[in-house]
C-alpha cells in the first residue's frame, strides 16, 4: 500500500469564504472525475473513494480565500491509477471558482508515525445528528476503527463489508481539539464533527492503519472533504 499525495495549484476567479470553500472544491474534483466516464460513475456508487483532500492553504487570517491568487490543494489517494488521474486532469479543471495550474505528485515515505491529527472535521453520522446527541464516546470510537478497518480490508479485498469486524484500537490516546462541534456545509444542511489527535501505536498493524488513513480521511463522508489527516514522525 502507498499513499499518493497530489498537489494542485489553483487560482481563485472570486473571493471564498472559508466556510464555503469545501462545497466549491467538492464541485472541482467532481468535475474532474466527470472528466472520465468510470471515475463519474464511482462517484455516484456507495462504496469506498479511497482519496480525501484538505481545504485551501495557505488559510487567510480574515477567513476569506481572495480573487486573483494562487492556492494550494492537496488531494491524497491510495489508488495508484487515481493519483495519475488527479495529477494528469486537475490542472486542466476550470469552475466557476477555480482555474486549474499544475500539480506535483509524490509518494509519502512510510516512517514510524507518533501522531495522526485531523485538518478537517472528522464526520460520524447519527440518526440524531450529532453522535454526542446519542452515543458514547466509546461508541464513536468503534465507528471510526470499524470505517478504518473496512477501508484497509477493502483495499485488500480480504473480507466481505458485511462480515463482523474485529475493533482493535490503533492509537494509545484520543484527544479532541474543539470545545464545540465543527459545523461542515454539506447540500442544505451543516454536518457536526470534530477535530481529533491520536496518539498512534508503534506495532505494524496500528503503523499500517494510521498510514492509511493518511490516504482515505478518518470517519466518513472523505470525498466531500471531511475527515483530512495530518500526521508527525516519531
């Protein structure tokens, strides 16, 4: 497994609030897989992306992206054929928010992870909105490990979605960075999530797993621009 990071220079037609942004790339890379008729079709099947991508940086302290500049961003994939797509199409995307530049593309170096932390909302989807409103913590822990660990079986194709998984914690500590929830613009309506830092294992499967999520975004909803990973070295 490699995870593929792509990076895209993008030069903004209008100002964007910060809060809209996400919505507009969305809109961006959609185009992009419209640009080929099997990635417009995996866009409209409820199955896994396998990429994910972060907001525009650098972030502008006044919260607004502004017209005329250049900005970065970073779409992350672990399909190989994927990060060729991405790299080969984006630059040639115009909406009516963004021009296409360049892209640059590397493979991230497999190395021991100490921390995994999340640039973008981490969404768990509840019946009643947001999972505090209805879950445990454990709970919400359980979701995400399990959505993880279907990803990496997906990836391997070594077990059925529907066949039990075994929840196994990759990481020693979670933390969570808001004090309230982070709202994320999605069609109509503001999805609740959070920003969390874990703290990861250092045996193989957690190292494999954080690294994934390197590639495919914690919890759900990665193609929309949730769930977005960082990560620090040991």
């Amino acid at each position: 497994m490699k995870v593929y990071q792509i990076r895209i220079k993008l030069y903004l037609l209008k100002d964007i609030m910060a809060q809209d942004v996400q919505i507009m790339l969305t809109r961006f890379i959609d185009k992009s897989l419209f640009a080929k008729e099997n990635l417009g079709k995996l866009h409209n099947t409820n199955t896994y992306k396998n990429y994910c991508y972060d907001l525009l940086s650098p972030l502008e302290k006044d919260k607004i992206y502004k017209k005329g500049k250049i900005y970065t961003l970073t779409i992350r994939t672990i399909d190989e054929d994927m990060a060729e797509f991405f790299y080969e199409v984006c630059p040639n995307i115009n909406t009516r928010e963004f021009k296409g530049l360049t892209a640059e593309k590397r493979v991230l170096p497999r190395k021991i992870i100490e921390f995994i932390y999340t640039l973008t909302p981490m969404i768990i989807k509840a019946e009643n909105g947001y999972w505090k409103n209805c879950m445990s913590q454990e709970e919400f822990e359980q979701r995400f490990i399990i959505n993880l660990t279907k990803k990496i079986n997906n990836f391997k194709g070594d077990i059925n979605d529907k066949d039990e998984i075994n929840i196994e914690k990759f990481y020693s500590t979670i933390e969570f960075l808001n004090k309230t929830p982070v709202p994320m613009k999605y069609k109509n309506i503001k999805l609740l999530g959070d920003k969390v830092r874990l703290a990861v294992l250092d045996d193989e499967k957690s190292q494999e797993m954080a690294y994934l999520s390197l590639g495919v975004g914690l919890g759900e909803m990665n193609s929309r621009g949730a769930g977005f990973v960082n990560y620090r070295w040991l």
